[in-house]
C-alpha cells in the first residue's frame, strides 16, 4: 500500500489533541503537572478519570504510570465531552476516522440473520449517536462472541472501504494469546491448512482442497498443570483460524465448545481466547498504530503452582 503525506482532514486528526513528548523519566502525574503548571492537582486527576489524556496513543487512567524519554503525551482538547461507559467493551482509542475498542467475551461483534441482540456495533453505534456528530460506525473485522480482546471500527463508508480492500498492507501485527488443554511439545512452530466455512463449523485439510490457505505462527510462553499457555499470531485471518489450528496440533483451547474435546472441564467458564494486540497504518494518517492490552488474569490462575 502506497504512503502518502498527511492530508488536511489528516492534520485535523492531530488538532483534536495537545501533543506533549516526554524528555526524561518520570510518572505521569508528574509530568502533566509540569506541563499544566496552572492546573490543580485536582483539574489533573479529573483528566485522568475522564479518559483524555493517551500515553503513546492508549488511554491512560493510571497517575503513577512511568514514562519513558520519547514518549509522546496527549490531551483531548474535547474534554470529556463523549464519555463512554460499557462494561463489556472499553473505548481503547478514538478519532474523526477510526475506533479500537477492546470487547470482553460473551459479547457478539455484529447481529446476523439469526442472533438479534446488543452487540460491540449497536452499543458503538448508540455512543456515537449520542455525539450528535454522525449516525453509525462501520464494521471492519470481526471477533468471535467468545474471544475477548482488540476490535477495529471505521466511523465513515470511505474508510471502511480502505481498510477492508488494503487489509492485508494495512494490518501489521495480529497477536492473539491462548490457553490450550494439554502441554504443546514445541517451543514454537506454524501451521499451514486449508480451511473450508461449512457455516456451522469450519474444516481443515493439509492439503488444498479448494479451502482458503492459512497460516498461523505459535509460541509457547508457559506450560503448567496440563495446560500452555501460547502467544499466536496471525498471517492469514480466516474464520475460527486460531481454534482450528491449535485443535489441530491437539491441543484445542480450553472451554472451546465447537472444536474441543467433549467432556473436557472447562475451569474458567469462558474460552480462553484473547486479541491482545492490533498494529496498523492509520488509513487517513499513515502512521504506524500500535495498541497492546493484558493479558486476562483469569488465564494466569490456571497456571499457578497447586497446592500439595
């Protein structure tokens, strides 16, 4: 995909915030009052609570948060003015273009045919509704109703359009991070298939069998009490790729009801699925987005050393 200078509308993007950059180590708090010398200690916590001030372009809440030189500090200028609150899906970052959301699990992406219910798209589409400044935002990718993590809105058709037809060239990194049943005997690996959507489920083949190819790159971070815990990343993006690929190595990730084991406990009461990072060229800007989330501490407890 070509890069392109920043247009107007793309200088506009950057006019919504007072960019500060970060010279020497110290913690946020600190350093907003050295920027703000005329704001109270008070006016700076509000900030923070109201969800405007972004370390390095997340959302930052934490006043304590260290910061390193180079780090770039911004503040809305619109102050609060759209406060989002939703207890299955956090507003991660936010501008004229593009929203990064993070879902919880439980919660579905979209409504289709045959599920009409409150979804990532109408609790979105009814925050900005709110905003007075347009009616809808746009669906650019998916997550499984069960997979928590990183989402990626459009909030126009024409970016949308640009982000669905350069996916590929857009979209840098995809990381997902997974609790799988049993211990995965390579360090790390690929695996490489052909999946076909059946619609109700999706199959492998190891050859080509007229599926779509794809490629998903593992490794392990940790194994314990029958269980790994494993970072993947995505260099295809197919339809249940991640649960296909792990339950073809033979290992299915935990609490994964279609392609699991059956009668396989399911500890957590959730799959242990999770898009904890999302990296991408702005479609307006062409700057390099990275965003990170952690990892759910319900996947760590499995991994706790048992009591004798």
């Amino acid at each position: 995909m070509k890069r392109t200078t920043p247009t107007t509308s793309a200088l506009r993007t950057s006019s919504q915030y007072t960019d500060y950059i970060v010279r020497e180590p110290m913690e946020l708090m600190e350093f907003l009052a050295a920027m703000m010398p005329e704001a109270s200690r008070t006016k700076l916590k509000s900030l923070l609570s109201k969800r405007v001030v972004l370390v390095d372009k997340m959302i930052t809440t934490q006043y304590n948060f260290p910061l390193k030189p180079g780090t770039k500090v911004q503040i809305s200028k619109e102050k609060g003015k759209k406060e989002f609150h939703n207890r299955l899906l956090k507003l991660v970052y936010e501008d004229p273009y593009i929203m990064v959301v993070e879902k919880a699990h439980s919660l579905l992406s979209v409504n289709t045919e045959r599920q009409k219910e409150r979804t990532a798209f109408t609790i979105l589409n009814e925050y900005v509704a709110r905003s007075g400044r347009q009616r809808r935002v746009y669906i650019v990718h998916r997550l499984d109703r069960d997979t928590s993590g990183l989402m990626m809105f459009a909030k126009d058709e024409k970016t949308q359009h640009k982000l669905r037809d350069n996916w590929h060239d857009i979209v840098v990194d995809r990381r997902y991070v997974a609790v799988v049943q049993g211990e995965v005997e390579r360090d790390a690996g690929t695996v490489i298939s052909w999946l076909t959507d059946h619609t109700l489920y999706v199959s492998s083949s190891p050859y080509d069998d007229g599926g779509a190819k794809s490629i998903t790159h593992y490794r392990v971070i940790k194994r314990a009490n029958g269980y790994s815990l494993l970072e993947l990343r995505l260099e295809t993006g197919r339809k249940n790729q991640i649960r296909v690929h792990v339950e073809t190595l033979g290992h299915p990730v935990v609490g994964d009801g279609r392609y699991g084991y059956e009668d396989t406990p399911n500890p957590l009461g959730r799959m242990a699925l999770h898009a904890f990072k999302l990296c991408f060229y702005h479609p307006v800007t062409g700057e390099l987005m990275e965003f990170e989330t952690p990892y759910p501490p319900e996947f760590k407890k499995l991994f706790l050393k048992k009591k004798e």
